[in-house]
C-alpha cells in the first residue's frame, strides 16, 4: 500500500476499552510508515461525572507493561518519533530539564478572552481578562501554571514530577480533582515506566540518573 501523507501526529488516549491494542497501534504505525509521532496518554475525563471517569481509566498495571515493551522495542529500531519516551529519556541523560512549572501559553478565546490554559478556554473561573487591555497581559506574565488542588505530599519530592505534572496544571486538577485515589492511579501507571526508562538509559549509555 502506498501512503500518500507524511508527518503524522497522532494522538493516542488510552481507556479501559481500547487500552489492549496498545502494542497494536504502535505495530500498526511502525510498519506502515516512518513519519509518525505518536503521543498517548491515559484518558483525561474532563467534564465527566467523577464515578463514570474513574470507570473508563485504563489499567494502571496493564497500561505500563505495554509501554515498557514498546520502549524497549522503539529504543533498539526507533522506527517513529515518541516524544514521551524522547523527553524522558533526555532527562535522564541531563540534556534537557524541562521546567517543572510551567508557563502558560497566551491564548485568546472565541470570545475575545484571555484564559490561563489553553484548554480552559470558556470555562469563566480560569478567565484572566480582555486580550485587548494591558492589564490582562500584565495579569498573564504573573502567573504560571501551579494549582495544587491534587498532588500528594510525594510528588513535591519527586524528579517525575515535571512530568506528571500534577501540583502544576490548572487543566489535569479541573479535570481529576474528586476521583478518589487519581494520585496513586497515575503513580503506579507512570513510575515503573519512569523508572524502567531511566534505568535503561544508565545501564546502556553508562550515564548516572540524576
Ligand atoms: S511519579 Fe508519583 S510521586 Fe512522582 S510526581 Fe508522579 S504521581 Fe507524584
Ligand atoms: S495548566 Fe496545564 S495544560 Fe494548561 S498550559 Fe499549564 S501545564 Fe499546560
């Protein structure tokens, strides 16, 4: 078959219901063509009732393992680009810390609006003023992305946190904050896969982790 695109961003949420065709998805990606980037992440149930979103979360355990494989298998053929795996991965090789607080990007809304998150747009406790007032621009270059509705006291200590991001994005703690035990869920889902990274990177470039 000939693919007649190129440069394929491809965004991957990862639920209950589709979370076993992980492995296929990649395969899927790997042999067909070489210009995918292929973000994914577990489902963030914004909006929804707090019970039915914790239902749709995908197994934390399951969810891992398959990521672990699929890096193994990308860092021996590197056949699409996985800016997860890339960005941690240059972490752990200290070439590149990202800010563990981030800034938000300055975004105008349909209604002429300046909110605090881009994908808070619309929603009026997030709103920051007019685009077109001075005032609302000094506002923005006040803030940064700190909320720290959800987090626990790890995660203050913790060099994952710029990645999970959860004492620092006004948009995760809108949308996870009240479903019980949502901390502990992305922990168990996310250090192993961290952890397993790092450590990879260590034992095969013989780098210390920071
Ligand atoms: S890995 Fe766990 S402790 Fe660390 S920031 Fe993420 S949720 Fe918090
Ligand atoms: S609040 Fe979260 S999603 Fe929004 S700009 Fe900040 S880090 Fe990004």
């Amino acid at each position: 078959m000939v693919w007649e695109y190129k440069d394929v961003y491809v965004r991957t949420t990862i639920s209950k219901i589709n979370q076993s065709l992980i492995p296929d998805m990649y395969d899927f990606m790997r042999e067909n063509y070489s210009n995918f980037t292929w973000e994914f992440s577990p489902i963030v149930p914004a909006g929804l009732n707090k019970e039915v979103a914790k239902a749709m979360l995908p197994d934390a355990e399951l969810f891992c393992q398959s990521a672990i494989q699929i890096f193994h298998h990308w860092l021996e053929h590197n056949p699409i680009e996985i800016p997860l795996f890339t960005e941690i991965m240059k972490y752990c090789l200290e070439l590149n810390i990202p800010p563990e607080i981030m800034q938000p990007r300055l975004n105008v809304g349909h209604d002429g609006m300046i909110y605090r998150c881009p994908l808070l747009i619309g929603n009026q406790n997030y709103k920051i003023g007019k685009y077109y007032e001075s005032s609302t621009l000094v506002a923005f270059r006040k803030i940064d992305c700190v909320w720290r509705r959800i987090s626990k006291p790890e995660c203050f200590e913790c060099k994952y946190n710029r990645f999970c991001c959860f004492s620092s994005c006004a948009y995760l703690a809108v949308s996870l904050d009240g479903i019980e035990g949502i901390v502990d869920f992305y922990c168990k889902l996310w250090t192993t896969m961290y952890t397993e990274i790092c450590a990879t990177v260590n034992r095969e470039l013989h780098i210390a982790t920071p």
